[in-house]
C-alpha cells in the first residue's frame, strides 16, 4: 500500500464468516534522531474487550493478531485493518524501546518516533527476613493505561525487564508468600537503566476446606483468591484444602473463591486480623446453554459468549467459548438472578439477550443463537466553529432489536447492567472521524461524553439489517 492509501474510503473485504469492515493504517516510523527506519517490524493486535465495560480481564487482556508487516525503504507503512474495533499496534526495533499504542484509529497518520530504552532491574524482599521473596509482576503507564511489562522474577525475587519507553509507570506486585504491597509508582527517563529493591510485608497464612453447599462434598481444583480478580489465587486439592500464604492488608479483603459450575462466593474480612482457618461453601449454578450459528445454520466456533448477571454491586460474569459444533456451556450462574446473554465474534455482530427463568432441570436453553454481519454506525465529530474534533470520546447505547426473544428486561439494566453491556465507546482520529463496527440491527443512542443517557449532544440512531447508514456528524 502506497502513502495514498490514507485518502482510501472505508471498504469492505470478505472474511471466511461474515462481510467485516476495514480501514486503512498508515504511518511512518522513525528512528530517535527522526531518520525513516527501513525493515521496522509493525504487529497489529485487536481486542474483542475493550470497547465496553469488561468484566472478563482474559478477554479484556487477550490480543489477537490482525496483521504483521515491515516498513519500506522510507520507513512507511501500510495496512488494511477492522474499523470500529479496539487496536494495538506494536513497532519493534532493536535495540529501541518497545513502541505501544492502545489508542491507534484507522484513518490516522501514525509518526512514530523511536526512543532510546530503559532497562528496570531489581528485587523483591521479604521485610521480616530480608531474603528475596518470588512474586509476579506487572506495570503499565497509567496515563495510557498500556502495560509495560508482565512477567515473574526468579526464586530469589530478582527480575530485570529491558527495553521500556520512557515516562511514568505503575507496578502491581502480586507476592507468593508475601503479603502484597501497595502499587508502585514512578518515572522512567529517556534511557535511564534503574536498579530497585521493592520492600513485601510477610502477612498471614490463612487455610480452609472448600465444600459444595448442599452435599458437604469437598471440591478439588476451587480457585481461592483476593479480590474479584483473585490476586495471590491458589487452588484446592483434592480433599477441598486450600492454603493462601501472605493473606491481609491495610484495608478491608474480600476473599473470593469459584469453581466450574459453582456460583463464586465473596467473604469480606478484615486485613488486619489473622482468621487462621476459613472453611469455604459453594453453592452450584445454573447451566446457560445453546448453540451459536451464522445465518445459514452454519455452527460459529469459538464465539465468546458470557452469561452476565447483576445483584447489588455485585455483577456475575460466567464467560466461555463455543466449540467446533458452535456449542456453548456458561456453567455456574446465580440462582434467582436476572441477567443476560452476551455473544461476540470477529466478522458477526455483537448481541445481547435477556435470560429466561431456569427450566426444572436447573438450565436455561437459548437453543440456537443466530449471529449476523455487522452493521457499521459511523461518522465525524466537529467543533462548533467547524474543524475536526480529535480525541472526543463516543458512545453507542442501546442492544439489538430483538434481545427479548426469550426473556423479559432485568430490573437491573438501567441501574447496572446497561453500562457492561449496553454501552460501547471509541474516540475520533485525528480527523474527527469514528466508528462502530460490530453492531445489530435496533434503536441506539449515540452521544458524546462519559454516558450517552445522559450527554448533552445526542443523536438517535436506527440501524436496520442490510441497509448501510450514511455518516453522522454531531457537534460539540
């Protein structure tokens, strides 16, 4: 692809499923005294979990190649990529720190300019014996939220991570016996090479049996852990034992433990005391089963699909993945919670559908779920006196047209669930210019701001099956 392929008009090319939309990407990389770099290696990524409220972090972490290429001989770059999705682009050259960017829209001109690398080395201690401590590590910048590194340090607690731009970051320490400590945070300059020593707390050891609720039957394989993200998660044997070294902190800990086909179980204790012993009960889950299939009856594999539930403050999110047959299990779903099926995948469009009441047999049976192409909501954001809009946050709210073909509205939708699943958001490039790619026929309301309910510019919006829209502008 040419430098003219940044005046290219949105297009479309045929994938293996469905019609999927793309864009143009064009940029130029440089090296850090602005020469164009040859051969620079470009990877872009897209994430299914970033366009609205993730619950899921797998899905909200997992990266999915889209395309590898190389600049030419003037450091130029070109590719055709999804539009209206969320993209990571990559340009590694060594020896240059690892160039990152979460926030990349189609229709763009990257410049890319290199920079000298930084190097962090260092050591996590034990503060009561001050030996070396093994933990996990992971930092990421917190302006741009894009990690900087994950990774474990070795049985001592020493770790070294080369080749990071420069600038501010954010580390989370995730100890094995240790107590894990507060985030840290920091600075890199250009080129710096840091040597640390991180201080870990030892807390306290904290065991327990895990047992289904109804039977009083140990559960082998539960996952026990800090927080809804399960820091510090260890698993049960297989007589249910289960033990959480370094277990406590400053504030309050909710401790959680799940297990396949068990509905997850939050216990709040205070971080200060030592409990000592925590036995563990499960409940089990409903089942949410069915099968996903494209519109000629074809099954769909790997689908993402998640049962999402919500009570109080707190939102169950029971993901899986269709099979080959385009059959799917989300095992493990609240008793008596309202909720709603969630389907993703690349090439259809996204869907949602109310939960029906579990059948006597404790399920609940979607049967076949038919996915759609995706329709595109697209348009250009302008500023009252005219020019582009860049950087302007915009959301799509609303579902597909038929999310009640099996159930009823939960009463928690305008309260919570609506804001996981009922809202997408993107930003406009540097033309002003947005998109959504992967959405169903239905009513939504697109809107500027950090919720479209409640914008002061918003437009309504009826996208029908097979019909494109022209674009919309709106005005801030």
């Amino acid at each position: 692809m040419h430098a003219s392929a940044s005046l290219l008009p949105f297009v479309f090319a045929a994938s293996l499923s469905a019609q999927a939309p793309t864009a143009p990407l064009v940029g130029t990389v440089l090296d850090p005294d602005g020469k164009p770099l040859p051969g620079a290696s470009v990877r872009v990524a897209r994430c299914d979990g970033r366009l609205f409220r993730c619950l899921d972090l797998a899905l909200r972490d997992e990266w999915i190649d889209v395309a590898r290429t190389k600049t030419d001989k003037t450091g130029r770059l070109g590719l055709q990529v999804p539009l209206g999705l969320a993209l990571r682009v990559e340009v590694d050259v060594p020896p240059f720190a690892l160039w990152v960017s979460e926030s990349v829209v189609p229709g763009e001109n990257q410049n890319v300019r290199l920079e000298a690398a930084c190097s962090l080395a260092g050591q996590c201690v034990d503060a009561a014996t001050g030996k070396g401590t093994p933990c996990a590590l992971r930092a990421w910048n917190p302006k741009r939220r894009v990690e900087l590194f994950a990774g474990r340090t070795d049985a001592e607690g020493r770790f070294r991570f080369d080749r990071l731009p420069s600038g501010p970051f954010t580390c989370g320490i995730d100890p094995d016996v240790a107590m894990r400590p507060q985030w840290i945070d920091g600075a890199l300059e250009p080129g710096e090479q840091r040597t640390v020593g991180w201080s870990c707390q030892p807390g306290v050891e904290l065991t327990g049996i895990v047992t289904d609720a109804d039977t009083g039957e140990p559960i082998a394989g539960a996952v026990v852990g800090e927080g809804w993200v399960l820091d510090k998660a260890v698993r049960s044997d297989a007589a249910g034992r289960y033990t959480l070294r370094g277990f406590g902190g400053d504030n309050v800990v909710d401790l959680h433990a799940e297990a396949p086909g068990y509905d997850r179980l939050r216990v709040d204790l205070d971080g200060k005391a030592n409990p000592g012993t925590l036995d563990l009960a499960l409940q089990r889950g409903v089942r949410v089963v069915g099968r996903v299939v494209d519109v000629g009856g074809k099954p769909v594999a790997n689908a993402y699909v998640a049962a999402i539930g919500a009570t109080g403050m707190h939102v169950p999110w029971r993901p899986c993945r269709t099979n080959a047959d385009g059959e799917f299990v989300c095992d493990g779903f609240p008793r008596r919670t309202e909720g709603l099926l969630m389907v993703r995948c690349a090439g259809f469009a996204s869907v949602v559908y109310w939960l029906p009441r579990a059948a006597a047999d404790g399920q609940i049976d979607f049967g076949s779920v038919k996915l759609r192409a995706p329709q595109v909501v697209r348009g250009f954001v302008h500023n009252a006196d005219g020019s582009p809009a860049a950087g302007v946050e915009v959301r799509l709210q609303g579902v597909n047209a038929d999310v009640d073909w099996l159930g009823t509205m939960p009463s928690t939708w305008w309260a919570m669930l609506c804001l996981y699943a009922g809202e997408r958001q993107v930003r406009t490039d540097a033309n002003g210019a947005f998109a959504f790619g992967d959405v169903a026929p239905g009513d939504y309301t697109l809107a500027l701001g950090s919720m479209a309910a409640m914008a002061p510019v918003a437009e309504q919006v009826t996208v029908a099956a097979g019909k494109e829209l022209p674009p919309i502008k709106l005005t801030r």
